[in-house]
C-alpha cells in the first residue's frame, strides 16, 4: 500500500542521515510511539469512511445492503493488498539479506550479528509522510465513493420507485396582453359560428352574435399554463400526457381569458398518447410511430398549423440516415419546437440532421353518430434535412393533406340528413354555404330563424386537398442563427363548377382563392433559456380565403382564420433562466373579402421547466 512505501522510503532515507543501534531503548520507545500516533491517524480516517457511509444510509441516500457490500468490498480489498504486499517486502527482504551476505564473503551468517541499523527519521519527513498519506486516502476513497454512487445509482432517484426515475416532467406557462386595434370603416363580417350555434340569423342577432367584432377596438388578458408527463413504459417505448388550460371547443388555442368573475379556469387533457422509437445499436432511431393526441408531426409553420394546435389520432416517420460517423451529426444539438422553444410558428418536425424522411398520418376529425360518413384528415410528407456546412444547416419538406367529408352538402326541404357537414369550429375567412336555407317552405329553416334566402345552418363550400411546401436555411454565425424560411401552400380541392351546381347563386364571389405564401427571417437564439438570450423576426404573409382550413390556420395573425395578408414582427429576450418575454406587432388587411384591417400588438410572459 501506499502507507507502507511511503514510510519505508522515509526510513531509508533516514538511514543514510543518522544510523543508530537497535538497542537503543529510548530510540525505540520515540519510534513506537510515532508509528502509534500515525496508526491512530489511519484508524481516524478509518472511522471517518465508514461514519459516511452510515450517514449516508441514515439519510436515505444508500441503502444498508448496499452499504454492507461497499465496506465487504473494502475490506476484502485491503486484505488483499496487504498479503501482497507483506509477500512482496518478504521477498525484497530476503533479496537484500542475500547481497549482504555475498558482500561479507562465504561463511559470513546473516544470523550471527545481533545488531540491526534503523534510520532515524526527522520531523519534517514525518509531517510529509503524514500529509501524504491522508491526502492519498482521502482521494482513493472518494474516487471509490463516486464510482460506486455512478454504478449503483445512489441517491433520490436509485430510493424512489422504478416509474419516477423513468418519468419526465415538463411545464410551461404564459401570461398574455394582447390589443387588437380596428379602422372605423372595416366592413361587417357575419359570424357564422354563433350563427350554427343559435340556429340561424335572427336568433343569433337578438343575442349580439351576429356579426364578428370588426370595428371596436379590444384589449384582453389570457394565460396558457400547461404540464406535460413522459413515462418510458419499456426500451424505446413511452407514454405522453399533458394538461393544459383550454376553452375545450377551440382547436388552436390553450388561451384561458382572464376576466370571468371569479370563475375557474377550465382544464382539459390536450395531449395523451404513445411513441415507439425503433432504435438500433448506435442508436440511431430509423422510425417513429405515434398513437393517440399528440404533438405535430409536420415540418410546417403556423400558415398551414397553429402551434397550439394537437393532431389526434396515428402517424409515423420513418428515416434514412447518411453520415451517421461524422462528429458534426454526432455533437449536433436542435433547438427546441413549437411546445417550448424561442421560435414559435415554425415546427421543424423530425430532428435528424443528414437524413431522409417520410411522414405518413391519419387523423379523425369528427365521429358523424349513425353513419359512415365521419371527418378525417390524411396526410403525407417527405423531406431531406442535412448540415450544408459546419455552420449551416438546410431542410426542405413537401407535403399533401388530404380532408375527406368536409364541404357541406345540402339538406332537402324539412331533412336534416346532412347536418354534419356543418363544421364543430371556425374562424373566419373560408367561403361559407347555407345547408338549410330559407325558400319560404323549409319548415327546417324559417322566418322565425332567417330572412327568406339567408341560411340557418352553414358549411365550408370547398374540399380542401393541400399541397404544402416549406424550406428552411438555418446558418450559425457563432451561436447567433439566420434562418430564412419560406412556405407555400395550394389548395387543389376548390371546385367552383361543382360549388355553382350544388349551391347555385348562394355563394356571393364563386372564384378561385386558394394560393397562400410566407417568407420569414429570424435572427437571434434558436433557443430563450438564459438571461440575455434573444432574437427578432420579420414575416409577410398572405394567405387567400380557401387557401388552408380558416379552423387550423395561426389564431394571432388577423384575429384568426385566411383571407389575409401583411406584416408580422417580433422579438423574445431572456429575462432570467427559462423566463422570457416575447413581443410581436402584426399590421394586417383582408385581400378580397369585406374590408378588414387590423393592427395587433401581443406581449406574452414565459416561463418553463
């Protein structure tokens, strides 16, 4: 051990400053009663291990049949090492007694003398020796101590249950104050929403629902709060479930107003799902499989998405991987998504650099009771995303999302056959169609409900089959990203030939207004987590009527809903570690529809875990 070389080193050296005879008593006496005191320094730190240990178990921190067989485990090794040593100075020993005798010549007994040399050995060494050895100790049985609590997982996590060391928790909240600010001479835009709710027009009208607020400016609080549960089930298989605040009948928004006389805010389960990673044996995951509520699975931005918008139902994402070896794929870290992260309104989907990927999903949108006509959404979607340069990363993803059963389709004179077409949410600016209107001899829509041709009951005039495609150019200028990113979207499905045959004259304008585009540049952090993180953007939009689905599309930009175009700017700066403000200005115009201008400022407070 490192005790006994230390010490015998010490002694030889002694030997050559002052040696004494054996028989000296009072040498002896000094000599005992210094290897005493450093037996006694060695018992100490002795007792000090194993106190450790015992408080450790005493606190929870390690249980006793674990600390037994750490001690077990010292001791067997101390023994150890003490035989081998003890067989090693024998042998050192004997070596050197066989010099000495060849030295004095033959007949000369190693047995005969009976005096034996012992070095002195000074002060000063011993204090060196002493510091020495404690300092050696100290550090093998913490480096001892730490492997140990690595290997076994000592701690809170290795004395709570099985499932909470294998649960992730997640939080975030926001506090909002948005102010929409209106021009005088906007025109007026009916409410078809609150029109289906209450039943047609005039009854909407006795209640103020009517028409959409176009001319009043408003200013509101909200708060988003939202907590989230990841529980690995099993070896690349976890379930999700997430909490949030939410209205329950808006898709696109966890927003609870502020300002309800005292009544509890409403909270709902806005994501519960599974995820099953297929991960090989440099794991490297090659596909994903979703069920249940989940996040987006789309690289998108929030033209086509609201980022607080949750898909429901199955999807998958599989991957083909290129330059798997290179330390630039291996070391790259993503910034977060749409849930958490600095940049909301564009989700990057699959965070793979160099890669290959195809999405595929399926989503029901509305059970429709005793009939096989139910909503659905199909989508697919596949995309290169690849680290350009060190510094420069470039993703490009094409997608078709294809909505089955919901254009409305109308209901003969007193029938009620095809009440489901109408849709569960709006916001504005798809082309709308009366289902049950009023001919003056629909006894399902009459002049108790609506003017004779107004509508009691409207649907969405057009399918919608979207082709959608968004390219993003990230470069890292040192930690401060340029992203550029652009995005389009057509959609296919708008039939006016169709839409004049089944609806014939009840469509005020019967063009085609399908084309929707964003060009958007962000500077700044991918990411707020720290104090004094930041970034800005700058988007203009324009997105026509029937272009995405009004229901899905961003609730922010324009008040919600399409048939709008304009500027979008912003920025996030970090206040403190995982705190944020974000700050946005929209000034935006209707492009054909009724006038509509709208200016909205947003300054959102943030914080996450």
């Amino acid at each position: 051990m490192i005790v006994v070389r230390n010490t015998l080193a010490a002694v030889l050296a002694g030997a050559f400053l002052s040696p004494a005879m054996a028989d000296d008593k009072e040498d002896l006496l000094k000599l005992k009663k210094q290897m005493d005191g450093e037996r006694e320094e060695l018992l100490e730190l002795k007792n000090t291990a194993v106190n450790l240990v015992e408080l450790f178990v005493e606190q929870g921190l390690l249980d006793k049949t674990k600390a037994e067989r750490l001690l077990n485990k010292a001791k067997a090794k101390a023994q150890t090492e003490a035989k081998q040593q003890l067989v090693k100075e024998q042998a050192e020993e004997t070596l050197a007694d066989n010099a000495a005798a060849a030295e004095k010549g033959p007949g000369a007994g190693a047995g005969k003398s009976k005096s034996v040399y012992v070095g002195y050995v000074p002060e000063f060494v011993k204090e060196e020796i002493r510091q020495q050895v404690r300092a050696d100790l100290k550090d093998e049985v913490v480096k001892e101590v730490k492997a140990d609590a690595k290997d076994e997982k000592w701690g809170i996590p290795g004395a709570l249950p099985e499932w909470v060391a294998n649960t992730k928790l997640t939080f975030d909240m926001r506090v909002r104050g948005a102010d929409d600010f209106f021009q005088e001479d906007n025109g007026a835009l009916l409410d078809y929403l609150a029109i289906n709710e209450e039943g047609g027009h005039l009854p909407a009208r006795s209640h103020g629902k009517e028409f959409l607020n176009t001319t009043k400016d408003r200013f509101r609080f909200s708060e988003r709060f939202r907590l989230g549960l990841d529980m690995k089930i099993a070896d690349h298989l976890k379930a999700g479930l997430r909490l949030a605040t939410s209205n329950i009948r808006n898709p696109v928004s966890n927003d609870q107003a502020l300002g309800n006389t005292g009544q509890s805010f409403e909270f709902a389960i806005d994501r519960g799902f599974l995820q099953y990673d297929f991960v090989d044996k440099k794991g490297n995951d090659w596909f994903t499989l979703y069920g249940g509520r989940f996040a987006n699975p789309w690289v998108s931005t929030d033209v086509v998405y609201d980022p607080d918008l949750s898909f429901q139902g199955f999807a998958g994402t599989f991957r083909y991987r290129f330059n798997q070896d290179s330390t630039r794929v291996k070391t790259y870290k993503a910034a977060l998504t749409n849930d958490l992260g600095g940049r909301s309104g564009i989700n990057f989907g699959p965070q793979t650099p160099d890669t290959v990927f195809a999405t595929l999903g399926v989503f029901p949108i509305q059970e429709i009771n005793l009939s096989t006509s139910d909503k659905w959404l199909y989508g697919g979607q596949i995309g290169a995303d690849w680290l350009v340069q060190d510094a420069s990363r470039l993703k490009v993803a094409a997608a078709y999302y294809g909505y089955k059963n919901v254009r409305a389709r109308r209901n003969a004179n007193g029938s009620f056959a095809y009440d489901w077409t109408a849709p569960e949410f709006i916001q504005k600016g798809n082309s709308m169609v009366p289902i049950n209107v009023n001919d003056g001899f629909n006894p399902r829509c009459t002049n108790a409900q609506s003017a004779i041709g107004q509508g009691c009951l409207y649907g969405l005039a057009s399918d919608f089959r979207i082709f959608n495609f968004t390219g993003i150019y990230d470069i890292d200028f040192s930690g401060t990203h340029v992203v550029l990113t652009a995005d389009y979207a057509k959609n296919v499905g708008y039939d006016a030939a169709r839409i004049e045959r089944e609806f014939p004259g009840l469509l005020a304008d019967n063009t085609d207004q399908t084309d929707a585009f964003q060009i958007r540049l962000d500077v700044g952090d991918p990411d707020i987590r720290r104090f004094m993180d930041w970034n800005v953007f700058l988007s203009y939009r324009y997105i026509e009527r029937d272009a995405v689905l009004d229901a899905f599309t961003e609730s922010l930009f324009h008040g919600g809903g399409t048939d709008a175009k304009g500027w979008w700017i912003g920025g996030s700066y970090g206040l403190a570690r995982n705190t944020w403000v974000n700050l946005r200005w929209s000034s935006t115009d209707s492009i054909d529809g009724p006038k509509l201008s709208i200016d909205t400022a947003a300054v959102d407070l943030n914080v996450r875990f």
